[in-house]
C-alpha cells in the first residue's frame, strides 16, 4: 500500500464492505443489550469493564453514526437538490420505524398486555405518534413486560434515532449555508463538538446534550474524513496508532473523544479496504437497519418467556430478528429507496 493513499483514491463506487460492517454492528447492539434485557439494567456489559464504563453497544453505535457521517456528508455534497436529500433521509428511516412500531403495538396489544384492553387501545395513538416524532419518545405501553428484569421499556434502541435525525438536520445546514466546503468551517464546528465531548467529562451535561456529544462527535469525525479525504491518508498503522491513543488516555477526559476517532477511522478504514469474499455480502441487502430496530422487542418478548440467560437470549432472538430484518429490507426499506430513485 502506497503511503500517499488518501481515502478520496479508495472510496470511490460501491463496492465496499459497510453492508456488512453494519450488520456486525447491529448484531453487537443485541448481544450487549441481551445482558441488561436478561439480567437487569445494572448488568454488565461486553467491553464495559476494559473501556471504562463503554458497552459493546455503545461501541457499536459510534461505528453507526460515524459511517453516517462519511456517506451522509458525501449524498449532500454530491446530490444536486436539497429536497431529494431530505427525502432520501426520511424515506431511509420512517417507513421501517412505522413499520415496527405498527407490528409492536399489534403484538403487544394482542399476546402480551395484562392491561384493560381498552386502555391498551386508548394509549396506543399516542404511542405511535410520539415514537414517529423521535423527539418525545414513549418507551413502554400498559400492561407490557412488566414484570421483565430489564422493566417495561419495549424498543430502547429507538433513542439513538433522533440525534441520527439531527445530525441529519446539521449536515443540511452546514451544505445550505456553504460552509461543507469551506475547510476552516469544518475544523471550527468539529473543536466545537470536541469541546463539548471534553466538557461532557468534565461537568457531566444534561442527558440529551450530553447524548448529542457523544453521538455527533464520530458523525461530524465521519464528516469531516470525507470532506477532507483528498488530504487524510488511508491505511492501518493510522488506525493502530489511533487506537493506542486511546487507550492510554483511559480514564481521562480525553478517552471519549480520541475512541470515537480511533473507532470512526479504523470502521471507515476496514470499509474501504480490499475487500475480496466481503463484497458477496452485499448481494443480500443492509439488514442493519431492521435488525437494529427490531432486536429490542424480541429480545423482551423472549425475557418475557422467563429466559434469563443472556446466552440464550440472544441466541433466540438473533434468528427472528434477522428474519424481520430481511422482510422488512425487502418489503418496506428497499421499495421505499427506489421511490427516491425513481423521482430523482
């Protein structure tokens, strides 16, 4: 490998391995989750006693929204009209979240309630509607899992999709305003968010600034690899020296933020790296998105049945999230992506 290789000379078409990446994400999220859904909120998870407090999933969420930040910059910068981005978005993320929402209340309502069922039925717009929203989301329902060790909550994966969304909201203001392609700009909203990482350790912010830090930090990383990826070079001993950096500064205010960037570059580095029997994978769709969003309430449904093995439970879940997953890929999120295409 050459040492002037930047990212712009690798990331080029489609073929890479993030179908795949995501979907080992995903599939992390519910193994981490199957602890605390199986033995209690206070369970520990994979990886939390090494990273100092972070989870597998947490892990694995910064991987998330740092891709996004990389694929998400780069559809605005290169799309030509500001309206088919904010469709794309939207058609990208709702149809599957109404889509679980809808069959969770179904099911909910239907085998699991120990509610009146008029008052099941009398909350569930209301459930509906705010999950839709992101912004003011409801986490349980009458009469469902409460008796489960993790309590009553049905999808506590839905969290993370409102700082997606704003994310989202930040890339379409930086590209209205002109300032994507102004480096100095970059650099100043990224110290920002860096700031605000370090200050997030130091005072400990309110829950969803502080959720904001952590989460539009590996985004705006993301972002920021693209935008400047004819100057930022490409290859593993970066990615190694990244991760050293970080783990020397566990336990300091510095280890949040140099993790994100340690993560966000080696995901993109192992995204874009060749490739070979990976790339068969993509042949199958990105399963990502429905396993993510339909792993939690599984996962409760089979805590419900009295696993409390977090062995077991994933093991049950892992089959019938995927298989959701699959259907929803090719029923709801693929038909949804080509309506985008199709009206381009």
């Amino acid at each position: 490998m050459r040492p002037t290789e930047t990212f712009s000379s690798v990331a080029q078409g489609r073929e890479n391995n993030f179908n795949l990446i995501r979907m080992i994400a995903a599939t992390g999220v519910l193994v981490s989750h199957a602890y605390p859904i199986s033995l209690g909120p206070d369970a520990t998870q994979p990886l939390q006693k090494w990273l100092g407090g972070t989870t597998l999933g947490a892990v694995c969420v910064i991987s998330f929204f740092a891709i996004s930040g990389f694929f998400i910059t780069k559809s605005f910068d290169r799309g030509a009209d500001w309206r088919r981005f904010i469709k794309a978005r939207a058609y990208r993320l709702f149809p599957a979240l109404v889509l679980v929402l809808c069959l969770t209340i179904l099911v909910a309502g239907t085998f699991v309630t120990t509610a009146d069922p008029g008052l099941f039925w009398q909350v569930t717009p209301t459930y509906l509607i705010r999950n839709v929203s992101l912004a003011f989301p409801i986490y349980d329902l009458p009469g469902v899992f409460t008796d489960n060790p993790y309590g009553p909550a049905i999808n506590g994966s839905l969290w993370t999709l409102f700082y997606e969304v704003a994310c989202y909201l930040g890339v379409f203001a930086l590209g209205v305003a002109g300032f994507l392609r102004r480096g100095h700009m970059i650099m100043l909203f990224l110290a920002a968010l860096i700031g605000l990482s370090i200050a997030d350790e130091v005072a400990s912010l309110p829950g969803r600034l502080s959720n904001f830090a952590d989460l539009a930090l590996p985004f705006a990383f993301g972002g920021t690899i693209y935008m400047m990826r004819d100057r930022i070079p490409f290859g593993p001993l970066i990615a190694v020296s990244l991760a050293l950096a970080a783990l020397f500064s566990l336990g300091t205010v510095m280890f949040p933020m140099l993790l994100s960037l340690a993560i966000t570059y080696t995901v993109l580095w192992i995204g874009f790296a060749h490739r070979g029997p990976a790339l068969v994978y993509n042949r199958l769709g990105d399963y990502s998105y429905g396993t993510y969003i339909f792993a939690f309430p599984i996962q409760q449904l089979v805590a419900a049945s009295g696993v409390t093995s977090p062995v077991l439970n994933m093991t049950l879940a892992l089959p019938a999230t995927c298989l959701c997953a699959v259907l929803s890929w090719h029923l709801v999120e693929a038909p949804a992506l080509a309506r985008v295409r199709h009206t381009a």
